[in-house]
C-alpha cells in the first residue's frame, strides 16, 4: 500500500524563522506531487505543484524540491509570518492497479508562527 | 467564476437515512474528485472521475456510490447512513491528470 509521511506532525517557531516540511512517499514512480495549505474549518487551496521530470517549484517566499529516488519532497517556507499559520498537506499522483494515477495525501503538518 | 461549489455546507443524519452531496464547477474541468476528511488525518479519496460518464473506486468506497452525467456535476451518494461515515467531505477539480486541484469549501456530516 502507497503510503505518504508528513514530518514533523506539528511545529511551533517565532515569527522570521525559516521552515522546513517534509514529505516522503513509498512509491518513487509518482506522476507529480502538490502542496496544500489548509486554514481551520476551510477547503485546500493549492500551493505549488511539481511535475515528476520537476526539481523544484517556487511561488514567493515558498520553495517545494522534488527528490523521486529518495522518494522526498519538501516545503521550504522563508521569513516565516503569523499569517502562514495553517496545516500543510502534501499529496503525491500514485500509480493505481487500474492504470491511472490517484493522490494521496499525508496527515499534514500543523504550523503556528507567533509573533 | 464560482470554482468548486459544494452543498450543503452542514447536515445532521440519522442513522440509516439516505442523502446525495452535491458538487459542481464551472472550469470546465475534467477531472473531479472526493474526499473525506477525518479529524487529524489526511484526506481520503473516495471515488474520482476521468469525464462525464467515467468514474471509478478510491481508496475508500463503500458505502457511497457517484455519477457524472455532466462535466459540471459530480454528486455524492450516501445509502444507509452509518456513524462511521461522519466527517468533512471535499470535492475537488483539476483539468487533466495531475493538473492543479481546485477544492469546494466542504461539506461537515454528522451521523447520529
């Protein structure tokens, strides 16, 4: 069974900190992998998204990197702010048994910067 | 444009009743998906569709069933509601495989 880890489940850190998230996935063979952000009691909106033949995506003051042989992605988030408090999902495209591609997703990870 | 919209947004079950959750977008989408969300968990697929008239099973399927007649419209059925489906639904889009996911704001179930 495919499965998707999130490290660490949650994290605490004082506002300008530089962050990083991990996700790993047991298949390496993965069509692409995205990253959400969740707020409390709200929908996913979409963060960035690599490709597989992808290394690396950057919107602003995210980075995500896609390492397929190591079966790792992670989430760079820079000069961290309050208002990056959320939790953050990864889901990696895994082949099915009937041919196509589904996500997975991990657990997330809860992140709260205070000011 | 609206994006995924889903309704109701909340709605209380009893055990054994039936209900269908509703979900469109209007992006011209191909692909749609559902999901449901249990508390501290990830989420879980529960059936995806490729195109009007294509669906298949996600990881965790029963007790639901899914139809899309449409390209806009991908609902939901509950049949025989049981305590163990209570959790936050999501229904999300992306254009091809792969391709950026777009969520509705989600459905919260209770079943009593």
């Amino acid at each position: 069974k495919q499965e998707v880890t999130q490290i660490p489940a949650a994290l605490s850190v004082p506002e300008g900190e530089n962050l990083v998230l991990n996700c790993s996935f047991t298949d390496s063979a993965i069509y692409n992998l995205q990253w959400f952000r969740q707020d409390p009691g709200k929908g996913l909106t979409s963060l960035l998204l690599i490709q597989s033949s992808q290394r690396e995506q950057t919107s602003g003051r995210l980075n995500a990197s896609l390492d397929k042989s190591s079966g790792r992605s992670t989430l760079y988030i820079a000069a961290s702010q309050p208002g990056d408090s959320a939790t953050y999902l990864c889901a990696a495209y895994i082949h099915a048994s009937g041919g196509s591609y589904i996500p997975t997703f991990g657990r997330g990870t809860s992140l709260i910067v205070h000011p | 444009n609206a994006g995924v919209t889903q309704t109701p947004k909340f709605r209380i079950l009893k055990i054994g009743q039936s209900m269908t959750l509703q979900c469109a977008q209007d992006m011209n989408h191909n692909y749609m998906y559902w999901y449901r969300q249990d508390p501290g968990m990830g989420l879980k697929l529960i059936y995806y569709s490729v195109g009007a008239g294509i669906t298949d099973k996600g990881e965790v399927p029963n007790g639901y069933n899914v139809s899309r007649s449409t390209t806009e419209d991908f609902p939901l059925r509950l049949e025989l509601a049981a305590p163990s489906q209570t959790s936050v639904y999501f229904c999300a889009s992306s254009y091809n495989l792969g391709s950026e996911q777009y969520f509705g704001p989600g459905t919260r179930l209770t079943v009593t």
